[in-house]
C-alpha cells in the first residue's frame, strides 16, 4: 500500500516532498501522496517530523 497522510496531523512543511525519491508527494495544504508514483520506500514516513505519514 502506498504511503498515507493523516491529513489532520499535516502541516505541509514539504520535509516528506523533499525526502521522496520519485517526486511522488506534492504539498499544498497538506501533503497528498500520489499512489500511482509511491514506491513504499518509507522515506517520508522517517522524515515527518510529526509522525503523520503510515505505509500500512
């Protein structure tokens, strides 16, 4: 499963966008994951600083 952010938890400092390998993670009010890109690394799930990204 690709990467998820809690939306709520978010406060779209761009680390996780920044951190992804594949450019698969835009932030505009928060960051939003694109599924078809996310390769499940886990890359942004270790750079949130607040814990709001989970790869199930």
């Amino acid at each position: 499963m690709p990467a998820k952010v809690d939306k709520e938890c978010c406060t779209a400092c761009g680390i996780c966008a920044d951190e992804c390998p594949v450019g698969a993670i835009t932030v505009e009010e928060y960051a939003v994951v694109n599924e078809d890109e996310c390769i499940e690394c886990g890359q942004c799930v270790e750079a949130c600083p607040n814990d709001c990204i989970t790869l199930d």
